[in-house]
C-alpha cells in the first residue's frame, strides 16, 4: 500500500531542540559488546558501524546527570570488549587512580585491599565505598599512614602500642 501526503503528514515528528540521552549497547550474537553514553540519541549508534563489529543494539533512556554512573555501573558489570574504563563517575574508582589519589605505596595498597576482601571489578575498578570502608576498618583496627622522610608515597603499617 502507498502513503498518501496525507498519511505522511499525519505521522511526522518535529525536530526537537531537547537532548536524547541515553545509554545504549551495541550487541553481537547476544554479547554485549560495547556501551556507550550519548545526548545525540539513536545516530551515535550508526556511528559504530565502520570501527565495531555488533548486530544489534539496545537503548536506555536517562537523564544526562546519570549518563557516566549509569555508563560506568553496566561496563563494570558486563565487562564488554570494546570498552576501556569507565567514564569517571560516583560509584567506581580505577585502582591506579585511588592509589594516586591516596598517595599509597602499591604493595600496601594491595595487602589493604587483601586483608578486607575488597573485590576488584573488571576492568580493574574498585567501589569507592568498598575501598572507603576497608580504609575506615583499617583505622579502626589500628593501622596507620607513615610518610618515610625520604619517599613521597605512604606506608602502611600497625600502629605501635608503647607501655608506660
């Protein structure tokens, strides 16, 4: 069947000046492959086609104040192939990056993240409140930061109980 003008007039769509943001999923065989974040709507999808190889795709609508929390929490949890790490966010934190961030020494780093159990998501990402929390224990199980005079990056060690 032909569409009249009419019919085509009746079901147009204006352009709109607001964002279309969402989060979508390029999928091949039923594995995700890469997730990304977009305001540009459905055409950043179409954009993947010359550099990934996907069938399909999948679309989540969102606000743009969660396009990098969201983005981050589905890369961390179905570890596509074609993603790298995650945008920086509210929820993750590379370990590089807390390391950095703390100032740890990496060996004390690691047995911290060892002794409270902290998992260590793919793409080698922690949850900033896991790693806050272990942080809060170690404290309070009498760990302390020691700064050697002739290094910058802190120590880990237990802190020593001198008797009177």
């Amino acid at each position: 069947m032909m569409l009249t003008k009419e019919d085509v007039l009746r079901n147009k769509k204006p352009l709109s000046e607001e964002k279309m943001c969402c989060i979508y999923f390029l999928i091949k065989k039923d594995e995700i492959v890469y997730i990304g974040q977009t305001t540009k709507g459905i055409s950043r999808v179409y954009a993947h086609l010359g550099d990934k190889d996907f069938d399909s795709y999948a679309i989540l609508g969102c606000k743009e104040d969660e396009l990098n929390d969201l983005e981050a929490y589905y890369i961390v949890e179905f570890n596509p192939c074609y993603n790298g790490t995650p945008p920086n966010n509210s929820m993750f934190v590379g370990k590089p990056t807390m390391k950095k961030r703390l100032r740890i020494e990496g060996r004390a780093f690691n047995a911290l993240l060892e002794k409270y159990q902290v998992k260590i998501y793919p793409k080698n990402q922690l949850k900033i409140t896991e790693i806050e929390a272990a942080f809060k224990h170690a404290q309070k199980d009498g760990f302390i930061y020691y700064l050697p005079s002739s290094m910058n990056d802190w120590f880990l060690a237990k802190r020593r109980v001198v008797k009177c």
